[in-house]
C-alpha cells in the first residue's frame, strides 16, 4: 500500500532561491495558491507535445488519462524519469492520485535529481502556475495549458515551461522568464513557438517588475496624453527585451495585477525650419523626445510603461493590449502639438529679435513724430522657461508678453506695442 502524502513531498520554502517568485506582499498581488506545486502532481506529456499535467488543477485529468506506466508518456520535470500515473482504485477511496517514478525497488520514491535542480525547477513551476491562476479569472472560460520542449525533460532548463492559452483560434503563448536571458536562448524559443503554433500566435513575455534582473527602473516622466499630466514609469531595456520587442514579440511586466506595456523614448532635436530662432532662452526647448509604438522600436534610449490592468486582456481574444495602445497613440498626437507649439514660439521669437534690431537704427520721421523718448524698451521676456527645461512636459497654451513699456515710454506715448504683431499687442 502506498501512502501518497508522504513520499512526494515539495521541498520547503527554504530551499528555494531568494530569486522565488514569491512576489512581495504590497504588489497587490493574489493567488488561489495555498501551497507550492508538489511535484508528485505534476508530469510531462511526452505524447502531448510536452503538456504539463497538473493533476491538482485539472481533478478528471486522472480518470481519462491511462494509468500505470502507459508506454512511458509521463515524465518527471526535474529528472526526467519515466513516472507512473497511480489512481484510486474505487470512487470511495481517500487515495490522492499522483505520479510516482518508476523504479524496480519498492519503498520510498524518490527523485534522483539534486535538490537545488529539482528546488529551481518548482520556483519555476510555482511563478508559471501564480501567472496561470491570474489568468484562469480574467479568462475564466479559457483552455490553459503549462507546456515544455519534451528534449528539456529533466534538464536545467532557461526559460520556464510557456503558459498557453487557445481562446477559439486564436493561441496566446506566455513566458515568464526568471533568469538571465542569452540571445540564443531568446531565438531559439521565438523560433520553436512560431513553428509550434505559427506566426499568429501572439508571443507575450511577462517580466516581474520587481525583479531586478529584468526591470532597470529609470526615472518617470510626466506624459499628458489627454487632459491631466500623468507619470509614467521608465525603464533601461535589457538586450534581450530589446531583441524580443525587434522580433514582434510583446514584452511587458506584471505588477500585481497590472500589466506595464512599454513604447519607446527617443530623444531628438528639431532641425530649423525657415523663420525660427531657437537661440537663448528657446535652446532647451529645441530638445525633445519622440514616440515609437505600439512597440518600442531600435534606438529608443528608454521605455515609458504604460499601465493597464490585466483583467482588460480578457476583452480581446487576441490579448492586443488596446487601452495601452490607445494612450500611445495620444501621446504621439501630443507630440505633434507640442512641437507645432514650440515652432509656433520660435518663430515669434525670431520675430522679436528682428524688432530689437530695429529698435536699434535711427527711428523713422513718422515715429519721431509721435514719441521724442529715446528709452528702448526690454525685450518682453515672454518664454516659459520653467517647461522649456523640462523637455517632457506637455506643452502649456502660448502666452503673450506681459511686459510693458516704462513708465516714461508710456507717458509719452510711446507705441512700443505697434512693432509687435497685432495678437501680442496689449
Ligand atoms: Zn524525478
């Protein structure tokens, strides 16, 4: 008689890396999970393309499936081992159906595999099972599945298995990575994704955004994309996300149970257009930055994270994150105010300037006539200097001058004002 409570049992929480995605407590974070995945529940499909079965998530998966060694299809995720399915032999039985290596002694089973592999292999299991139950209550009514390369089976694998979600015909394949990522390692599962599941799937991987391996935080700017200014989070991409967001993939992180999705931050500097002068006081306005979207494109120097909840993926089959996307698409629209807005400004500088050189020659018969005061007046001092250094806030509405003439210049009725174009006139 086996007893399954006893032989099987997870490994502590202890043993597990301080890499666990245990996530911290004040990320909002949620789980149905009440305990780490034991491992004696779980097992690779070898016959089922690498299909994890979980026999805690799935109860009848243990009814249908065959029982016993079934040809050797059930295999160990940490030693790679054939397993055997056993089940309660009666309805009314107490026993908990679970896998149990084949080994020709009787007694105890156990794992070969080393602790720390086997420890590894369920801090993995554990952050991909956290994903599948969020998952599991925005899409409730949707097939999940956790899939492995079967060749993996029992090896220190990088990434850990991918979670798949199929919603009608559309497939959504999600990794979550915990490790470093190689470029040879990002290709290869690209690669095996498409040609598993073809070029429509949607690949998404889901980064922590406590993880610091895989968030390089880097400041915030304030975006105004419709009415009200806004902060947004900026991060330095790794290579591997900027490898990832080049081949098509949609890179994000997960906060609690937000999703940041990113756009690109590239930083420019207008080009001079006929008629602008952008010295002095208009210098720092000249440098701006610019949008790349709904992904981020090469050369961006960061990041912006847009957040939107995860629970608004479950309104599209495709999982497109459309709220994101939407606010990207304003603060392109707010670019291009902003720069027509300084342009606007350069120009009326360049035609102050022109007038503070006419001030300057010999004054006509006709304005001699009107005014005998040789007082030149200041230059109004008309540029918003408090958001011309900071190139990220949105642009303010255009403000006149508000200086006026001295006090003699007014006396003698000095129309100072009449050089100006009519709008700025006081
Ligand atoms: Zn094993």
């Amino acid at each position: 008689m086996i007893r399954p409570t006893d032989t099987a049992r997870s490994p502590r929480t202890s043993t597990l890396p301080r890499t666990s995605a245990r996530p911290p407590a004040d990320t909002g974070y949620r789980s149905t999970r009440s305990e780490l995945p034991r491992m004696g529940q779980l097992a690779v499909d070898i016959t089922n393309q690498g299909q994890i079965i979980d026999l805690r998530r799935t109860p009848d998966a243990h009814a249908r499936l065959p029982h016993g060694r079934a040809d050797g299809r059930y295999r160990c995720l940490a030693c790679g081992h054939r397993l055997i399915l056993q089940r309660p032999s009666s309805t009314n039985s107490r026993f908990t159906p679970r896998f149990r290596h084949h080994t020709p002694a009787s007694g105890a089973d156990r794992c070969p595999a080393p602790a720390q592999h086997r420890a590894d292999i369920q801090a993995d299991l554990t952050t991909m099972l956290a994903l599948h139950d969020q998952l599991l209550r925005v899409v409730p009514q949707t097939a999940l599945s956790l899939r492995i390369d079967p060749d993996l089976t029992g090896q220190r694998w990088e990434i850990p298995p991918a979670l798949i979600v199929r919603r009608g015909e559309q497939i959504v394949v999600l990794e979550r990575p915990r490790r470093l990522l190689t470029p040879e390692t990002v290709a290869h599962r690209i690669t095996t994704t498409r040609t598993e599941h073809g070029t429509k799937a949607a690949h998404w991987w889901v980064f922590d955004r406590d993880d610091p391996l895989h968030c390089d935080p880097a400041g915030t700017i304030n975006v105004r994309p419709y009415d009200q200014t806004i902060t947004h989070t900026k991060v330095r991409p790794t290579p591997a996300q900027r490898q990832l967001a080049t081949a098509g993939a949609t890179v994000c992180w997960l906060a609690g149970d937000t999703l940041l999705i990113p756009y690109g931050g590239h930083q420019r500097t207008y080009t001079t257009h006929p008629g602008e002068d952008w010295s002095g006081d208009m210098a720092s306005w000249k440098r701006d930055w610019t949008i790349s979207h709904p992904r981020p494109a090469d050369g961006a120097t960061w990041w912006g994270l847009v957040p939107q909840p995860l629970l608004a993926l479950g309104k599209r089959p495709d999982f497109r994150p459309a709220t994101a996307h939407t606010t990207m698409s304003a603060l392109q629209r707010a670019e291009q105010g902003r720069e027509r807005h300084r342009r606007r400004r350069a120009r009326e500088h360049a035609q102050l300037s022109i007038q503070a050189t006419a001030e300057q020659l010999p004054i006509p018969v006709d304005a001699v006539a009107i005014s005998e005061s040789t007082e030149v007046p200041a230059r109004p001092a008309s540029l918003p200097h408090a958001t011309a250094t900071v190139s990220s806030l949105p642009s303010l509405p255009a403000r006149r001058p508000r200086q006026r003439p001295s006090a003699p210049a007014r006396r003698r009725g000095f129309l100072w004002a009449a050089f100006l174009p009519r709008r700025w006139r006081l």
